[in-house]
C-alpha cells in the first residue's frame, strides 16, 4: 500500500481546528463550491433557496472529504516534495488514520445529506465525483501515467454537474458544456505549474508529463490545449449558457491565454531559467482568474435572464 507513512505513533504537535480544515483543502474547496453552485443556478427550473444551500453545503463537505483522503494517501508523496511538505500529515499535526476517518465519514454524511436534501442522482453523482478523485486519479492515475492530469481532471469538473443534478434531477448537454470547460482548462492549468515545480515531482518519481516527456513538450502540449479549450469556449457563448457577459468574458481571457500560452510554447530552457520561469508563473496565476471569470460569467448572464434583463433589450 502506498499511503502514508505518518501513524499515531509518531511525535506531533496537537491538533488544531485548522489543521483540519487545511486538510479538507480549502482553496480546492472553494473552486468545487462556486462551480457547483453556478451549476445549480444555471438550471433551468427554480430551486427553494434552503435546499440550495445544503445542496452547496454537501458539494463543499464532499469535495473537502475528497481532499482528505487525497492527502492521507498521498502523504509520503507529500513529504518528499517542497511545496506540500507542511501539509497536516507530514508536518505531523494530524495523523494518517486521522485524515483517513475524518475523509471516508465526510464522504458518507455528504452523500447521505444530499440524496435526502435533494435526489439521489445528484448524491450518486457526488459520491461517483469522491470515488474517481480519490481511486482513480489519487490511487491509481497519478503514479502511472503522464496523462495523470488529463484523465484525472475529470474529477474537478463534476460539480457543476452535481449542482445541475440537484436542480433538475438529472444530467443536460449545458451542464456536460461546464464539465467539459473545467476539464479542458485543467491540464494546462496544471502542466504550468508542473513548469515550475518539476523538481518536486521529480523527486516525488510522480510522472507528470514535465518528468516523462520534459519541458519542452509539456510546452507543445499547453498551446495545444488551449487551443482546444479557446474553440470550446467560443462554441459556449452561443449555447444557453452563454451571453454578452460570457462573450466578453471570453474574448478577454482567451486572448490572454493564447497569448500566455504562446509565449510559453516560444520559451527555452534557458530563458526559463534565466528569470525564474517568471512567464510561467504569470500563465498559472492567469489560469485561476480565467475559470473563475467564466464561471462568474455564466452566474451573471443568467441571473440577467432570470430578472428578464436580456429579453428586455
């Protein structure tokens, strides 16, 4: 087994409320909650505002539950490299069999909360979104294979269909459009800061593409994806979800990625080095205001519709 090395055993400091809300991953947390609420916003029949809130509730518990048992798994991963070594396991504030309870008990209650809140399709589809992340990219992907984070991102890009699901009891072509962007953006949202973290993973023998095929490639691929991920936008804003919000929004931010990503894919190792991969630095920093600003998109032109705001103009 590959969990953590980290027992009850070892010497540690008490634990802290906070030790275990970072163990949750509260900035994952916060990106699984705000999509999944645009998810459940965006669907088209209404929803009682104190359902909503537990449906967002659950999502939240759910994706941080996800996020402990990545960490009581990954925790030897996370020790040997630089940017999680203070993570609660391997800093020794909580132990692995800690996270490991605290994840699975999260998981039933979420899943529990939500089927009875609202359907049970949407609470099979939050407990199928714990299960993929945690076996199937924690597990089994991440170790295995340089596409870890292509296959893997699916898992980040359920809860705005989980949202839809709650709403309507079901799965719509609109809310595959969200899951698709989420899991178009993923990879080179993360093989930006695989760029710049590569000794990490390295050392971690985690075979992200930077380690497998080298920088240079992982440049290719970037461009490729983005893309990819420009055209699915685009074909977005003429969808139900989209709107002049949207399509402004888009305009912006895929002519900054673009440009973003070309400026990486022009990049040499050298003048990488040279500044500290400051350019790729810039792109990832990017990349977190880009899903944000369209998913922000997506809650405002359809709240704009909602309020009849469009149909008046």
């Amino acid at each position: 087994m590959t969990a953590a090395s980290f027992t009850t055993s070892d010497v540690r400091a008490d634990a802290q409320f906070r030790d275990f809300y970072d163990l949750l991953k509260p900035r994952v947390m916060r990106l699984v909650v705000f999509t999944g609420f645009v998810g459940l916003l965006a669907a088209p029949t209404p929803i009682h505002p104190y359902v909503a809130f537990v449906a967002i509730l659950c999502i939240a518990i759910g994706g941080g539950a996800a996020g402990a048992l990545n960490m009581w798994w990954e925790s030897d991963l996370d020790s040997i490299m630089s940017r999680t070594s203070s993570r609660p396991i391997p800093s020794g504030k909580i132990t692995s069999e800690e996270a490991r309870g605290l994840g699975f008990a999260l998981s039933g209650f979420s899943v529990l909360m939500l089927g009875l809140a609202t359907n049970w399709v949407a609470a099979s589809l939050l407990a199928f979104t714990i299960f993929f992340y945690v076996a199937i990219y924690t597990m089994w992907l991440k170790r295995l294979t340089p596409q870890n984070i292509v296959i893997g991102g699916a898992a980040g890009a359920f809860p705005p269909i989980v949202g839809w699901a709650a709403v309507t009891g079901g799965v719509s072509f609109e809310s595959m459009l969200m899951f698709a962007l989420i899991f178009m953006w993923t990879p080179p949202h993360f093989w930006a800061l695989a760029l710049f973290t590569r000794s990490d993973y390295d050392n971690a023998a985690v075979p992200m593409l930077t380690v497998s095929r080298g920088r240079k490639v992982t440049r290719k691929y970037i461009l490729a994806y983005t893309l990819l991920l420009t055209l699915l936008v685009f074909a977005m804003s003429f969808s139900n979800l989209g709107g002049l919000i949207f399509l402004v929004t888009a305009l912006t931010f895929n002519l900054l990625f673009l440009k973003g990503a070309f400026e990486i894919w022009q990049r040499s190792e050298k003048d990488s080095e040279r500044d500290n991969f400051l350019v790729e630095r810039k792109f990832f920093k990017l990349s977190l205001s880009y899903l944000f600003a369209h998913f922000a998109a997506i809650a405002v032109d359809t709240t704009l519709m909602m309020f009849g705001v469009w149909s008046a103009l």
